[in-house]
C-alpha cells in the first residue's frame, strides 16, 4: 500500500504502526512468518511488480514474527512494534508492505477508496512477483516521535508568547 508525502506530513521515527480494525472477521486472527517493509517510492501509483515500485535500495524489513495473533474486537485500533524504527523523511511516499505465508481467521480494517486517483494497494499470494491492484487503501497510523524544528529557547519563548 502507498502513502503520498502530503497525506504523512511531517518527518517521523516510526516505532509501530496501527491499523483501524472494522467490524467483521474473526475474534482472533493468527499469521505465520509475519513481515512488515516499508521503503520509499517514487510514484504516487504502484505497479504489478512489487519490487518496481521501491525505490532502489529502501526496501527495509522493520518487523518478523515467527506467528503474531490480532485479538482485539472490531472498531478498536491495533498496534504492532516495529523491530527496528524507520526514519520517514515527510517528502517521499511511503510503501508499507505486509506479507505472511500462512494463518487462520480474518482481520476486517476500515478502508477508503482513493478512486479518481492512482492504484495505491496491491494483494497477491505468497511468493509471488505481481499482484492485484486497487484503488482502496486501509487505515493505517504511521507511531513514533516527529521531527522537531532547530530553535532557541528566546525562539521557543517568542512562539508561546512568554
């Protein structure tokens, strides 16, 4: 799935990222072998290939769980820590990347349709090179600590009108 610049904002270390869980699917949810990437692409559309639409070299693993369960009900949001944090710059369009190879029960998010613009999500089986394209991007939460500006504490005490 693909994120424009502008719907992000700001720089951000992200250490976990949420997903908005809808009603629907099973109490709980298990997959097996589950990874998160995230990396940068150039485009505000993705391609069939998955790896065309990185940019070169920022395909980065941030999350491995051997077997990883979602158990809250629906309507509540759900987390997962990342492994290693990912510095998001605030001026490329990110690409998270959800993969795992097996598993049981559903997990339903909220989703919107970008239509009118780019395909910005992509499904496929396991191990495989292409996919599906949509136009439909589900609710996510970039989590973790923004970037804060340079400034003086005179600066700082100018801007709270101290």
């Amino acid at each position: 799935m693909i994120a424009k610049a502008d719907e992000i904002g700001d720089a951000i270390e992200v250490s976990s990222i949420g997903w908005h869980r809808a009603t629907g699917g099973t109490a709980t949810a298990t997959f097996n072998k589950f990874r998160i990437f995230v990396g940068y692409c150039p485009n505000d559309m993705l391609g069939t290939n998955f790896m065309d639409n990185y940019i070169e070299d920022t395909r980065t693993e941030v999350h491995f769980s051997s077997s990883i369960t979602v158990a809250e009900g629906g309507e509540e949001w759900f987390y997962i820590d990342l492994d290693t944090p990912f510095w998001y710059d605030g001026t490329q369009n990110l690409i998270l990347e959800v993969v795992w190879e097996s598993g049981s029960g559903s997990v339903h998010n909220y989703f919107f349709d970008t239509a009118g613009t780019p395909m910005r999500l992509k499904s496929a089986e396991p191990d495989s090179e292409t996919g599906f394209l949509s136009s439909l991007r589900c609710q996510f939460m970039l989590v973790g600590t923004e970037q804060l500006e340079n400034g003086t504490f005179a600066s700082v005490k100018v801007l709270l009108g101290s």
